[in-house]
C-alpha cells in the first residue's frame, strides 16, 4: 500500500498537517506517525534528527532561550561577533549515551519495515556522536553504505583550554571541525535481488547521478547556512539550500517516490524537495517548528543557491515553470527534461502524466 499525497486518505494524514506543492508537513512525533504508515512506503529518508535527544527538549530550549547553560553551549565570541549557541555532546554521560544508542535502535527499528527495500536513508550526525548513531542504526539492520562528507568550517573544537588561555595560548583542546559526516544507509536488498532488478521493481537501490552525469560524490564543498535563509528559518540546526538540494536529488535514483524528513526541524529538506521537484514529507514534534516550517518552505524553496551545487543549477524560483495541470514545475527537472530527452519523473508524476 502507497502514501498517497494526493487524496489525503493515507494513515499519516491522521495527524495535523498542511500540504504545500507535491509535500505534507505533519505535527506529530514520528515514532508515533511511523507506526501508523503502511509497510514499504517510503523511498528514501534525509534527515537531521537531534543525535543529542536533551537538546530539543523543552525544558533545554527554554534554557537556550533565555541564553541560560544547559546542554546548549554560549561558545566563546570569535573576531567580535556572537556565536550561536551549540548543544554540548561531549557532556553526555555513559546513561545518556546509552539513551542515544537506545532513541536511534528504537527509531530504526520501526523506520526499517516502513522503508521500501533498497531505499536510501541519510543521516546527518557530528564527529563526536557519529560512531554510536551510526553503530546503533546498523544495529537495527539498516545497511551502512559509507559517510558522506560535508565539507564545512564548524564552530567546534579550536578553543584554546578553558580558563588556561593565557597559560596554554598554543593549545587547542580539539581540532577545529571542517566537516560535518553523513551516514549513508540503505534498506538491504531482498536476499538474490540484483541492483537492476531492485531498480526495476521498486525503484530503489541505487543513487541518483549528478545532472552532469558524473556520480553522487562522498565528499561535498559546502558553506555554513546563509544569513538570507536563517533569517527565513531561525531554526538552531538549519541546514543550507546548497546541500539539501544534492542530497535529495541523489536520494531517490530514479527521481521518483516519497522523500521523508521525520525530525523536519524548520523544513530545509522538504523545500530543498520542492526545488528539485520531488515529493515528499516532514514530519515535526514541536509546535513552534511545525508552523515554522509551513512558513519557511514556500520561501526557502524557491531562494536560488549561491553556495556550491553539485552540478544542480543555482535556479531561481522567480522562472517556474507551469505545466497543463497548473503545477508549478522547477526549472532543476525542467533542465532535465532538456538535457536528457527524459521528464524528471517526480515532476512527470505530480503533473499526473
Ligand atoms: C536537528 S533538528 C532538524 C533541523 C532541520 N535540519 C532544519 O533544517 O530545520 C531536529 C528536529 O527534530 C525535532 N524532533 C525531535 N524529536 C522528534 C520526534 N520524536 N518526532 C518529530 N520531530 C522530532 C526537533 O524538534 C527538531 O526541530
């Protein structure tokens, strides 16, 4: 049984939501809202979850709020400008982590029958949580494929020993992050099922190649969110158009089936789907980040891109396009169309040909 995002009369609409172009957005806790979907309906998931569990608490957002210490971090200010506040992983104790080990086993757990075999599930994760997040979801039978790796210059690590700065002025507690690891899973392929075959049955198993034609690439130039989106998403975890967008497009090999983000956050992978014209749904447990989203998605989605892209164009959403059905079409699948001879199957779908 599929998700249809058409009719509204799948289990997950049971929850409120609201649609917007070819997505649904969904206030709901997605352990609760994965129970309730059909089994093998999922075609790939990009997600951010909060691999900290305490940072989205609301007691620690309330604390974030009123710039108080809990788990979220006031880094030291760096050449006179403010930085944001960073949830603090490395304080975790052994009970905490345990509770990550058991947030990421549980999720995977029920996330896994929901999946359609072969179908690609990105994880994004930081240097110090990576290898117990990542370890639990193979835990869980999910397939670890490889990292990918977003090349970026983070605020952690760098400072030099806290209250020691004078004495120690050559030291630096960790090395400064310049990349952000991305686990890349993969629902394994029924047992004897080739990747052409998994293709041609379920129209997964494989990654989307770039619109070069060149393949998906493991490393990613990136750049930290632009001001311009974090004034329209002032989400503490946003994640930048320029990314999203790769990610998304690579998610689904064929450009077809359902993308879903169930910790949306502010919603950057569901308007990152809208602009490279996929389908797709967010699902958000807190209030205040589920009407966010509703806000920030028509926006964010048609913003061009000026960081690096991957080979996608840096479109502008001013020049959609309108197929016969009135559905608005990006210029990414229009592209495709051109360059290939080939719609862009998302949009070939949404456009109900
Ligand atoms: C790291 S943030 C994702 C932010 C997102 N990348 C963006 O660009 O806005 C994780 C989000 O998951 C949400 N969340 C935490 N637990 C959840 C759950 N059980 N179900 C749904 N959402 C949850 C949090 O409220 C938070 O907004």
């Amino acid at each position: 049984m599929a998700i249809d995002l058409e009719t509204s009369r799948s289990p997950g609409f049971d929850f409120p939501h609201r649609t917007y172009g070819r997505s649904l957005m969904v206030h709901a806790d997605c352990f609760h809202w994965l129970r309730q979907i059909p089994e093998n309906s999922i075609d790939a998931v990009v997600t951010d979850p909060p691999y900290g569990i305490r940072e989205y608490e609301a007691q620690e957002l309330a604390q974030r709020q009123r710039g108080k210490t809990g788990i979220w971090r006031i880094p030291p200010s760096f050449d006179g400008s403010r930085r944001a506040p960073l949830p603090r992983f490395t304080a975790l104790d052994h009970q905490e982590r345990q509770a990550v080990r058991h947030f990421f086993h549980e999720w995977a757990t029920i996330l896994l029958p929901k999946l359609k075999p072969g179908a690609h599930v990105f994880v994004a994760c930081n240097t110090f949580m990576s290898q117990l997040v990542f370890s639990s979801l193979m835990d869980s039978g999910l397939e670890f494929r490889t990292q990918i790796i977003r090349l970026v210059q983070t605020l952690r690590g760098g400072d030099r020993p806290k209250l020691g700065e004078q004495e120690f002025p050559d030291v630096c507690s960790l090395p400064r992050g310049s990349h952000e690891p991305w686990g890349l899973f993969r629902k394994p392929l029924p047992k004897g099922m080739s990747l052409r075959e998994c293709l041609r049955t379920h129209g997964t198993g494989g990654l989307r190649r770039r619109m070069d034609g060149k393949p998906f690439l493991d490393v990613i130039p990136s750049e930290r969110t632009p001001r311009r989106e974090r004034s329209i998403a002032n989400h503490p975890s946003l994640k930048p158009q320029s990314l999203m967008r790769q990610l998304v497009w690579s998610a689904l090999p064929l450009g077809e089936g359902i993308v879903l983000d169930p910790f949306m956050g502010s919603g950057s992978t569901i308007a990152a789907a809208e602009a490279v014209g996929c389908r797709s749904i967010g699902i958000e447990r807190h209030s205040d980040y589920y009407e966010l989203a509703g806000e920030a998605v028509p926006q964010l989605h048609v913003l061009p891109t000026r960081g690096p892209t991957g080979g996608l164009p840096s479109h502008n959403g001013q020049a959609q396009l309108e197929l016969g059905s009135g559905v608005p079409v990006e210029p990414v699948a229009h592209h495709l169309a051109v360059a290939t001879g080939v719609d862009g199957g998302c949009d070939r779908a949404a456009a109900g040909g």
